[in-house]
C-alpha cells in the first residue's frame, strides 16, 4: 500500500458531520446518534488479558479509520498494526546488531487516554471539534482505548507520535529503535553505554505523557547471549531463531497428527516458525505435507 503524508488523509481538515459520514461509510443520522450504538463485550484472552471486543456495528467503522489511518507515513521504527510489518520484521531490523536493551511499557492501551486521541484528531489532523469528539469516542471506550478494537495499535502511535519521536531523539547515532506496540527495542553493534541510565531517561519521558515502564520486564543482552525479541530469538551470530517453546510444540504436534484439529496447529507453526528458519524441520514438514 502506497502511503502519503497526514495531510493528503480524508480526515484532514474534515470540519462538518456531513462530510465525516461520508468517508465512514454511514448516514448523518447514524453518526449523530453514534454513541448509542458502541457495544463491548468483556472477556480474558488465552495470555490471561482482558479484551474490550466491540459489536460488529463499530467494530466495522474502526476497521475503516484504521484502514485510512494505516495509509499515513509512519517511521520505518513502527512495526505494529502495519500491514507487512510484523514481530518478526521487527526482530529483522535488529538482526547485525550485539548488544540490546529490550523495554516493555506497562498497561500501554489502558494508560492511552481519550484526551490524547481527541488531540491526534483536532491538532494534527486540523479537524473540527465536535468531529474530532465523534472519532475520539469512537476510537476509546471508557475513556481509554482498548485491546480487541481494530484501530487501537495505529491510533495508540499516532496519539502519542510525540512520546516516542522524543524516545527516538534520545539514541545514539548507531543505535537501532523498534516499536512493536507496547514493547520497545533498542539494540547496537557497539556496548550501549549505562543502558540503566538510557532506561530511566525513556521513563522519564513516558511519564510526561501518563505512561511509565515495567521495570521488572527491562532487559539488557550482551553480544555473547540469545536475545528473544517480541517471539523472535536473536542469535550470538547474527541468526534470528525460533523460540525453543515454539520448537517444542512442533515436536510434540508430530505425535498428534492425526487428530485432524492438531494437524492443523501444526500446519500454522511449521508456517510461521519457516518465515524465521526457512529450513527448520524438513522431515517434520515432508510428513505434514503427505498427509494433509
């Protein structure tokens, strides 16, 4: 998908409801009445998070606000809720690199705050109020936004570009930055040097903006040790590697073949494990492949 800069997006400039309905895909009456029609159910997730998932309704129109919010420039940085970025092109951008500090902000969506998203709207993209108010609302529920809503990765960056352009402006030239929505990776081929005092800095700065680390999930790797960045391990040479976690179920899958519900598990981690080692696990794969 071809990008442009935010001021060739249709929200620029967008100062009446009419014009905002339009490019939402619904009727005047329906964007009027918006609020009365946001829905979420609550539920925890298989890693034990709560996810806020919306009726179809909205969840349908945040799809279409991600859709051509996606379609803004971002930094080469950002690997997040992009489509053909990932976690693993995220571990790719940090592959020649020896030494890394791997970060993780904490409570990231509950702390992004509706304030935020009305400013993203108002200020930078230049919208009227009242229609920068209908997308804030749109985007968050209770006043925050949400796992399980299609647009909270790329409206969260955008929100708070600021924070971490400001983030960026703290490293060294020969330093690399990833962000994978909540989880920030800086690595180098050179010592980061006093990585503890490079951490507290980048703390700092999120609490400017209502966020902080989690200082318990903060890690530095030296050149010697197997770094796992966002489900992707980097090697001491340079080799990015699958998780042993991910390898161990592979192995195990091959003794439930059969079962036509594992075979199918296994069918998607012999996919996802060959985007990082295109030729991990030949034999288990010729087999996989016979049968299906």
């Amino acid at each position: 998908m071809k990008e442009y800069s935010i001021n060739q997006s249709p929200f620029y400039k967008c100062h009446n409801k009419k014009k905002l309905a339009k490019i939402l895909g619904v009727s005047i009456s329906e964007l009027r009445n918006i609020g009365k029609k946001i829905y979420y159910r609550e539920f925890i997730n298989k890693k034990g998070r709560v996810v806020y998932e919306p009726n179809s309704y909205i969840k349908k129109i945040q799809s279409k606000i991600n859709d051509l919010i996606g379609r803004i420039e971002k930094p080469y940085w950002l690997q997040g809720g992009i489509k053909k970025r990932s976690n693993i092109t995220n571990s790719m951008l940090h592959k020649k690199s020896y030494y890394f500090l791997i970060l993780d902000i904490k409570k990231f969506f509950e702390n992004c705050q509706r304030y935020y998203v009305y400013l993203f709207f108002k200020n930078k993209m230049k919208m009227s109020s009242d229609c920068s108010n209908i997308l804030a609302d749109i985007c968050t529920y209770n006043g925050k936004l949400v796992t399980g809503s299609p647009s909270s990765v790329l409206i969260s960056f955008f929100s708070y570009e600021d924070m971490f352009i400001n983030i960026f402006s703290l490293l060294d030239t020969n330093q690399v930055l990833s962000v994978y929505v909540d989880d920030i990776t800086i690595s180098s081929t050179l010592p980061i040097v006093d990585p503890h005092c490079l951490k507290h800095e980048i703390n700092s700065v999120l609490k400017k903006y209502g966020h902080s680390l989690n200082l318990e999930k903060s890690k530095y790797y030296g050149k010697s040790e197997f770094k796992k960045i966002t489900g992707v391990v980097v090697s001491p040479k340079n080799e990015l590697k699958v998780p042993n976690d991910h390898r161990k179920k592979i192995v195990d899958g091959i003794n439930k073949i059969d079962n036509i519900g594992e075979r199918s598990k296994l069918s998607g981690r012999l996919s996802y494990a060959s985007q990082i080692e295109p030729n991990i696990f030949p034999t288990i794969k010729a087999i996989n492949k016979k049968i299906r």
